[in-house]
C-alpha cells in the first residue's frame, strides 16, 4: 500500500531518504529535501492531506557530443543532470488526469478521450493525453490522477524541460497504475510519441531517453526503434570537472526555418547518392563524389555532411576516451566538436541578426580562459541560447564570473551527471 502525504512527509524529514538525495543531487541534497517537503505541502493545500501518494523525479539532460547527428539516425553522447522536475502524484477516481505545474495554469485532461486535439497542439495538455494514449495503444493501465509538479530545470536552458515533463508523466502512469514495470526507454517512446504526434513537434528521440534511462549514455540511432544503448563510465570526468552550461541570453524566436534547414539540407546530400539520411550513406562515397554533388547540393548541404561524418565518428572517440578516463583526449575532441559546429554545420550565426553574436562571443571567452584545459562547444540546436563547457574544477569560479559578466548573474548553471533517470523515487 501506498504512503500517505504525512507519511511521506514524516519519512523525508526523519533523513530516510538523505542517502538518496546525496545520489542524486550532490551537494544540493539539504536544498532538495526542503525541495521535496514543500512539495508535499504543495499538493496537500490542493488536493487534500492524507492521500496516499508517489514522488516522481525526472532529470534534465545535455548533450556532450553528437550535434544534429541524431536526426541522420547517427550517434550521440548525452547525460543526465543534477536539475530535475518532481511530482507528488495520488490517483484519483475520475478519470481525469489533474497536473498541476508550479508558475503554470493548471491541466486537467479526460482520458475517456485519447484521440488528437488539434487546439492542444504546443501546450502541455498534448504531451499528458498524448503519453496517456501511447501507454493504452501498448497494453499498459492508466487512470486518473492529481498532481503538483515543481522543476529547477531552466526553460530555455537548452537542458530539455520538454522532454523531462514527458519523463516525469510517463512514471507517474507506470508508479500509479502499472507497478513501475514500464522500463526506461518505453517511457522515452512514450514522451518522443506524444511531442512529435500530439505536441506536433517533429523532435528527435535523444532528449527523452537521456533524461529517462540517466548516467552519461551513448545512443546510436541506426535503428530508431531499437537505439543501442550503452552506459558510459564518466567517472573520471566528473571528479575533474565541472559541466557549465551558459545562457547566452539570445532569443529562439523566429529560428525555425534555421533548424529545419540543417536536416533538410544533410537529406539532400543522402538523396543524391538515393538514400533518406546520411546514416545510411557510405563515408567514403560521399568523399569520393565531392565534385559531382557541387552543383546538385549547395555548398551548405556539403560541409554540414562533411560534420555529420566527423561528428559521428568522433563521438566514437570520445566514448573510448572516457572509458580510459583519457579526459585530455576527451576535451580535445570535444572543442574539435565545437569548432566542426561553428564551421561546418554552422549553427552559432543567426541569420536573422547581422551584428548581434552572442554564442561565437561566449566560446570566444570560454577559449581564452580554459584553452586546452577544458572544453567549450555550441549546446543542442544552436544558432541562439546555450554553449556547454568542460571546465577544470580549479577554474570553475573564475569561469562562471566572467560568463555572468558578459550575460548576466543567472546565465549559468552548475551541472553534475545524475547516475539514474526518471524513475518513481518514493512510494
């Protein structure tokens, strides 16, 4: 049987669950546990006391290596980190699904109906009904539910708040109603089908599974149904460094047709040679062919091949790297990332501003304080927003002082990988 609020309440605050919180958030596990405690007064001040409840918690996530490859069905190297959104969750008798978001009207979404609301399209509404309807089309229970959810994840961060929402939705479905049994990458499946059918955002896959499977992962997508999944030793990496992200401050609007350009012109480059994505393009023949695809592709649609290609193959390099706890090797094939986004795929400009360059500004800095002593690279879509760092722990403060003198005192943010995913953490 499932515990109560007080219970739960009485359980958090008697340190049961202290060696968790140090798992899972580090050095900020005394902020996390007043974190979880007033979450539970949160969801009692709304639905009531004495209900039996779960906790939820899914992570946000970065991407370490793999830019705009995993749309080619390429490789990345992604990482769950020490931000997260939790939820106290309670089933309840109608079949409505209650979420009730910090800083966010509340949704409350009938899962008698699991069809497509069109008017949903781009809210959070979409992504509950829409995991709701792929665990049913899968065999899976559902039911109704309340819920207070808090994040600490940064929207805008670049660290996927979308796909952690998705995350924390699915495991209160699995915690409630399906004994937890739902394993990681379903309910990835589950976020990516919602975001991509209901959400009708047309994302690819890796944000949700780094955010539910956790640790520091490497996702091949050759097959999109069946990614191979390997769990990456970064131990080494992270008693050495610190992971930064830095928000430039630059704004995402207007840059859709930006993004969309990148696969649409990496799909040229495969099309010419009769193949859908570069994936399944040989390297070799795409190199061996370099005169006859100028003039049938642009020049763009090359060079952004030529990083797909090095891309793919360095994020290779990189997991050996790590497994050898050769972070010299890792950082140094890290900025060599960076510097094949800027100049070969070239996502740090946006062409809808002539004179403003806030990213190239930020790995400018980043260059001129860690050097060879860490690494620096564009984070995720690019051409606005975020840059992640690999900063050497000594040189974390002076770091974070002269980011936050350029883009403000809340740029940055201090990330630690998370060793687990999302998962329901207290019943």
């Amino acid at each position: 049987m499932k515990k109560t609020t007080a219970q739960l309440r009485e359980s958090i605050a008697g340190g049961r669950y202290d060696g968790l919180f140090a798992e899972l958030y580090l050095t900020g596990a005394k902020r996390q546990k007043e974190r979880y405690l007033t979450a539970l007064t949160k969801f009692e001040e709304l639905f009531g006391s004495e209900r039996s409840a779960i906790i939820v918690s899914a992570p946000g996530r970065c991407e370490l290596s793999g830019n705009h490859t995993d749309h080619q069905n390429g490789r990345v190297l992604a990482a769950a980190v020490t931000v997260d959104n939790i939820a106290v969750a309670s089933p309840c008798e109608e079949r409505v699904i209650n979420m009730h978001s910090e800083g966010y009207n509340p949704d409350a979404v009938n899962i008698d109906n699991l069809h497509i609301v069109d008017e949903e399209a781009n809210t959070s509404s979409a992504l509950i009904r829409g995991i709701a309807a792929w665990f049913f089309k899968h065999g899976f229970s559902i039911g109704g539910f309340d819920a207070y959810n808090t994040s600490d994840v940064p929207k805008g961060s670049g660290l996927s708040s979308s796909a952690c929402f998705e995350v924390l939705v699915g495991n209160i479905l699995s915690g409630l109603f399906n004994e937890s049994v739902v394993g990681p990458v379903d309910v990835a499946r589950a976020g990516r089908f919602a975001e991509n059918i209901y959400f009708k955002k047309p994302s690819g896959f890796m944000d949700q599974i780094a955010c539910s499977v956790g640790g520091v992962i490497s996702i091949d997508f050759r097959d999109t149904e069946a990614p191979e999944i390997t769990e990456v030793d970064s131990s080494a990496l992270y008693r050495d460094f610190v992971i930064v992200v830095v928000n430039t401050g630059d704004s995402h609007a207007d840059l859709s047709d930006l993004y969309a350009a990148i696969p649409k012109e990496m799909r040229q480059v495969a099309a010419f040679f009769g193949k859908t994505l570069l994936r399944e393009v040989e390297e070799d023949l795409f190199y061996n062919n370099l005169k006859q695809l100028r003039g049938a592709v642009p020049d763009r649609a090359i060079l952004r091949a030529h990083h797909f290609f090095s891309e793919n193959t360095r994020v290779k390099r990189q997991i050996t790297a790590l497994m050898h706890s050769d972070t010299a090797l890792f950082t140094e094939l890290a900025r060599e990332s960076g510097r094949s986004s800027a100049i070969y795929l070239q996502n740090i400009y946006p062409e809808n501003s002539v004179t403003e360059r806030a990213l190239p500004l930020a790995l400018a800095v980043s260059e001129k304080i860690l050097g060879d002593k860490g690494a620096f690279r564009v984070h995720g879509g690019g051409f606005a927003g975020t840059i992640l760092s690999v900063v050497p722990c000594g040189l974390t403060d002076e770091y974070v002082f002269e980011m936050q003198t350029l883009f403000g005192a809340n740029c940055c943010y201090r990330l630690a990988i998370r060793p687990r995913g999302g998962y329901c953490i207290i019943e």
